[in-house]
C-alpha cells in the first residue's frame, strides 16, 4: 500500500509540474511583455514612416505626393546620417532600407527593408500596408504585414493599425500575433500611447495556443510606460500587469500567484 501511496503522489506531483511548467513557458508575465514590447516596436516603426505624411499646407492630398513626403521624411527622421534611404515608384510603392538606424521615440538598432503601399482616398484619408521579413528593432525580429490608417485631428496623430505578425521578443519569445490597436502621439514632445486588443500565440517548448490581450500603455521616448495589459491565457487564467513608469512592473493573476517583472526601459 505504502508502495502505491508513493506511486500515486509521484504522478500527482508530475502532472502539476509539467502543467505549471506549461504555463510558466507560454503565459509568463515575462513573455507577456515581450509580446507587448514588440508589438509596441511595430507600432513605433509605422509611427516613424507615416508621420508627417500629411504634408501640413499641401492643398490636395494625393498618393504621388504623399508617398514623396515619405521619402523625404526618412532621411532627417532616421540616425546616423546615410543610414536610412528611401525611394518611390511615383504610384505608391515606397521602399526603405534601415541598416543600425536610430528613430524617433525610443526606435533603436533598427535594420531592415520595409515596403509600403500607400494609398489616398478621395477625402484625403492616407493608408498604408506595410511588410516587412526579419526587421531587427528594439531587440525584436519580426515578420510583417500591417494596413495602417493615418489621421490628424487638431493637434493629436492617430495611426489605427491591424497588424498579423511573427518573430522573436526582445527575451527570446517566438510570437506569432494579430489584431487592432491604434498608436497616438503629439508631433511637439516624444510621447505615444498604445491601445487594442490582439491575440497572440506564444510557441513555448510544451504547448502552443492562441491567447488575448488588451492592451493600454502610455510612453515618452525610451522611458518606462505607465497603463496596464490584461491577457487571457491557458485554462481560464487572467493576468494583469500594471506599469507605473519605473523599470519594474506589478502583475497578478485570477489564481492569486503575483510578482514583478523587470522592464527594458530607463
């Protein structure tokens, strides 16, 4: 009896590892930021090349010279100098190429090409479809393909952005995400918020399945975000993390587990 008393509670104990195992690789707190941090990179990228586009003054907008704005954009907006180029078809194809540039609010080590389809409606509404294959930014590789609307009300920027992509966080998580957020940020100081909802599949060692967030951070330049992600994982569980603007961020989950998390940012 003693024998199978001790059989039985070396299984019991196995299958509570191997489950706790499960959710520590693919529901971390740790790879919950990582997939917020990338997507938020993604973000910044279309945030860097649609900025501007708008061409304050220009009296009729239309794909031609929305698409040069762009073009021109990129060489002042990019560091060091001659690390980014642009160029345009004349009907709304943009290539830039990015080897170790430095971008606006917080973009750092950023190399790759990104194609740009860019499109303007009749009211003068700009959209852009964005791809891109083993962009580095901010630490992050990522494969993408993003459609982006841009608006400008008064003195607030929009970028509404549906976005499917994958690659690897800035801690080594594959991610594979899709979904809506919308990135907004004044022109005259260097923060943007982040807000949406995307599922993302994480591809942990023990199981993989598709999970939701909801997402709504604030950050100035490279400094720390304030806001909160709340992520529904595996079996039920809710996480909850929150950002205070310090590099440590506070997270708890629906079963009572809680800790910190520290953040890549100053």
């Amino acid at each position: 009896m003693r024998n199978i008393l001790l059989a039985s509670l070396a299984a019991s104990l196995a299958l509570t590892a191997c489950v706790k195992r499960d959710t520590t690789d693919t529901d971390s707190a740790d790879s919950i930021v990582d997939d917020s941090d990338t997507t938020e990179a993604e973000g910044n990228v279309m945030m860097a090349t649609v900025d501007g586009a708008d061409a304050s003054g220009i009296a009729a907008l239309d794909t031609p010279s929305v698409s040069a704005r762009i073009v021109s954009n990129v060489g002042v907006r990019w560091m060091p100098a001659g690390c980014a180029t642009a160029t345009s078809d004349g009907n709304g194809n943009v290539k830039i190429d990015l080897n170790d540039c430095t971008g606006p609010r917080g973009l750092v080590h950023v190399t790759g090409e990104i194609d740009l389809a860019v499109s303007v409606s009749v009211s003068g509404g700009i959209s852009v479809h964005a791809t891109a294959s083993g962009l580095d930014v901010n630490a992050a590789t990522l494969d993408l393909d993003a459609t982006a609307d841009y608006a400008v009300v008064g003195g607030q920027h929009t970028l509404t952005v549906q976005s499917t992509a994958s690659g690897t966080g800035p801690r080594g998580t594959s991610i594979d995400h899709q979904g809506d957020y919308t990135v907004s940020w004044d022109p005259t100081n260097a923060c943007r918020s982040i807000t949406g909802d995307w599922s993302t599949d994480f591809a942990g060692p023990n199981r993989s399945a598709e999970r939701s967030n909801a997402v709504d951070l604030t950050r100035c330049d490279a400094g720390c975000p304030t806001g909160s992600i709340t992520h529904h994982g595996l079996l039920g569980l809710v996480i909850n993390i929150t950002f205070d603007g310090t590099n440590v961020a506070q997270w708890s989950t629906s079963n009572g587990l809680s800790g910190t998390v520290n953040l890549r940012c100053q």
